[in-house]
C-alpha cells in the first residue's frame, strides 16, 4: 500500500479530530479535514477503503515508560508488567493494555492505557468501515533527532519526542516547569560536561526543535528553543507513524492476518471450487475407466477378428504386432503392389470416360479372378458409346457389349482388361 488514511484523536473531547489522507510514493497530500465528533467518521468511509488507517491516540492518554528487565524474566515480561507499574498509575491495572514497544540491553520500551478506550475507539471505527492497522501515541510520530528534542503546539498542549519510544504531551501552561535537568534526563544519554573548577557535572542546555511557532515566552523558559522546517502537521505525524516500528496493536487487539480475512471472504468460493474439483475428478476417473473397458472390449474383438483372418496364428504378443499382421493382410487381398489393384484400374478410367460428356456410368463390377472390369453405361445415342470405346482402348483391351436403345436413351456395357 502507498496511501495511508491517518486520524488523529483529541486529548479534549469537545476539540474536533484531524485526518489526512498521505501518498507515500507521491510525498504528498491527498486529502485532509476535521471531524467535529464520533459519530462523523462515516466522512472517511470513502477514504478508508483500500487505505489502511492510522490512529494516533493523545499522548495524555498513555503512560509511557522505560523500565528494567528483572534478570532471567524476559520470557514472562508481558505477565509481569502490571506489577512493575502500578506505582505509576492511578487505576486498576486490571483495566489496562500493555505494550512493549521495544527490549534491549535489560531494559524495555512499554506503553500501557485504558483498554476499554482503546477498545471503544476501535469498535466505532470498525462500525464506519475503517480498519485501523496501527495504533500509536502522537508524540512517538514526531520526527527522531539526534541528542535533541523535537515538539509541535497542538491547540493548548505541546507534544514532546525525546526518544525512539518516549515522549510525553504538556499543556503549555506548564511548559515553564521543565528545567535544564528535566529536559537533559528525557534524553537517552544526557549532555552533561565537567566545569574545571567543580567536581559535580554541569548539565548542559538541551535544543528543543519545534516544528510549530515557538512558544511566546521560549527566551524564559529552561532549553535552548530552535525552529525547525515548518511543515503540515498531519502530514509530519503520518510519515513519523509510517517510519515508527511503534503499535499498540497485541495481544488481543492483535488483529487477525490478512490471509485469514481474505479467507473468511472467499470461503464459500474455495468450497464449491473444492466441490466442483472432486466432481471433475470423479467425473474424469468414471470415463477414464469407461474409456479403458470401451478399449478392452475393442481389444477382444480384434483378436477375435485376427483368429478368425488367421486360424494358425493363436498369439497376439502386442497390439502393434496384430495392426501390422491385418495392415498386411488388408494390402495383400486390396493388391497393393500389384498391376491389377482396382484402385490402379479406377484411377485410370475418369480420364477416359470424361472425354464424353453425354455419357453416364451405372455401375462398375470388378471381377479379381478373370482380372476384368465390367462397366455398364448409358448415353444419348450410339456414337457416344464408340467415341468411350475409342478412348478406352488407348490403355485398355476393351471388348463392347450389345448396345440397346429404350426411348431417348441408349444402354450398352464394356468389358475391360489390361493390355498384355
């Protein structure tokens, strides 16, 4: 897929929700709006379809936290992790979706937010036809900087990206709460130097690159405020959702594999396509053993037909031997080979025998022992018959029989023989 649905939900639920529709291979916008509430995700329906849908959910929503992997518990984390945060939040944890978003180095990347939000949210967008295949917090779709901070102004809060998985959302209100230390502890590895004439280390400023106007008041606040390349909003956080490997998508809201959702659909069409199958091969199978007892049946006869031309004979080795035995036999009695073949005799007749229009054959009779042909014909008159008499005895001895006339026509017969 090359075109990506995105919608942003709001921390606030009277602030309206954003989407945008990227090209991928294009870099470029298709469509954007806002939706004032819920029950307008119909709008997207449209744009949903053949798009998979991005949802970003508001980073004040989620905890995000890296915490420390006991040692030899890393098979067991995901049945651990209720235990090692329920300090840092103020529910049930038995309400919660966990996610680990990342593990290395004895350490792991987890996210964790309320599974009936997460759940409620889904089921209305599935009801409008949107299939959410990635689900993440917006302030992990922020542009990655190296040793830096990026941040946009969102309505009345900031979101924040400090590392590949951590970030968290502030209302720019308190933005002048976070010093020096808080912003250079967000990193992964904090910009600290050593003054010469002190043993503790001097915590360096920290540059915080916004994308959005910087805040009024950034001269007073603690960090070093820069402004990055301004850019569209929903376009920036769809393409850092598309670079993140972030998705809130497991366990059970692990949605089912595309396979199984194309099989779902065509499954009553693979059936009576495996249906069809198996009566096509028993339909073949039923007239391939027709075809098999049809061929024996012509083999018998064939046989029976061979011992009855040939008495002595009694064994038939194979099929090809019997076919060349009756194609012998056939060649000898047609006289294949031989000057007085009919076919020969046949062969030479028309030439002569269309010389005279008026004439027409009745019948021919071959008689092989006295190796003749007779020939009995019809004509308008007598002289028809001697111009074919003429003819024919250029090639032939011919020998006229009694000419007879009945009404306007005149009968008569030829015994032919080869010349000597």
């Amino acid at each position: 897929m090359s075109e990506f649905l995105t919608v942003r939900l709001s921390s606030q639920a009277n602030e309206p929700i954003q989407w945008l529709v990227w090209s991928a291979s294009q870099q470029e916008v298709i469509a954007s709006g806002e939706l004032q509430d819920a029950e307008q995700l119909s709008q997207l329906s449209d744009y949903a379809k053949q798009r998979p849908t991005i949802l970003l959910l508001p980073s004040s929503h989620v905890l995000l936290k890296q915490i420390e992997v006991p040692a030899g518990a890393s098979r067991q984390l995901g049945a651990m992790l209720p235990f090692l945060v329920e300090d840092d939040v103020a529910q049930d944890v038995d309400e919660l979706h966990f996610s680990v978003l990342d593990k290395s180095a004895g350490q792991a990347s987890i996210v964790a937010l309320n599974k009936a939000y997460l759940s409620d949210w889904l089921a209305k967008f599935k009801l409008h036809g949107l299939m959410v295949k990635q689900v993440l917090p917006d302030c992990l779709a922020l542009p990655l900087l190296d040793n830096q901070i990026s941040a946009l102004q969102l309505g009345e809060q900031w979101l924040f990206r400090t590392q590949a998985y951590q970030g968290f959302s502030l209302e720019a209100d308190w933005l002048a709460v976070l010093d020096d230390h808080s912003w250079a502890s967000a990193l992964p590895q904090p910009v600290a130097s050593h003054d010469s004439d002190e043993d503790e280390p001097v915590t360096s400023q920290v540059t915080i690159t916004a994308f959005t106007p910087l805040p009024a008041e950034h001269e007073q606040l603690s960090g070093n405020w820069q402004l990055g390349e301004p850019e569209l909003v929903m376009a920036m956080l769809t393409k850092g959702a598309l670079d993140s490997k972030a998705n809130l998508l497991t366990g059970e809201f692990k949605p089912t594999s595309s396979w199984l959702k194309h099989w779902k659909v065509w499954q009553k069409a693979a059936v009576a396509a495996v249906f069809l199958l198996v009566v096509m091969v028993a339909q073949n199978w039923l007239q391939v053993q027709s075809y098999e007892a049809q061929a024996a049946q012509y083999r018998a006869e064939s046989e029976r037909i061979f011992k009855q031309i040939f008495p002595n004979k009694r064994k038939i080795p194979t099929i090809s031997y019997l076919k060349r035995q009756m194609n012998d036999e056939a060649s000898r009695l047609s006289g294949q080979g031989s000057h007085d073949s009919l076919l020969v005799w046949l062969a030479q007749l028309p030439q002569s025998l269309a010389k005279v229009k008026s004439m027409d054959v009745v019948s021919v009779k071959y008689d092989g022992a006295r190796g003749e042909i007779r020939i009995q014909a019809k004509a308008d008159d007598f002289q028809s018959f001697e111009a074919v008499r003429s003819e024919l005895s250029e090639q032939f001895e011919v020998e006229q029989g009694q000419l007879n006339r009945n009404g306007k026509e005149v009968f008569g017969s030829y015994v032919i023989r080869r010349k000597p």
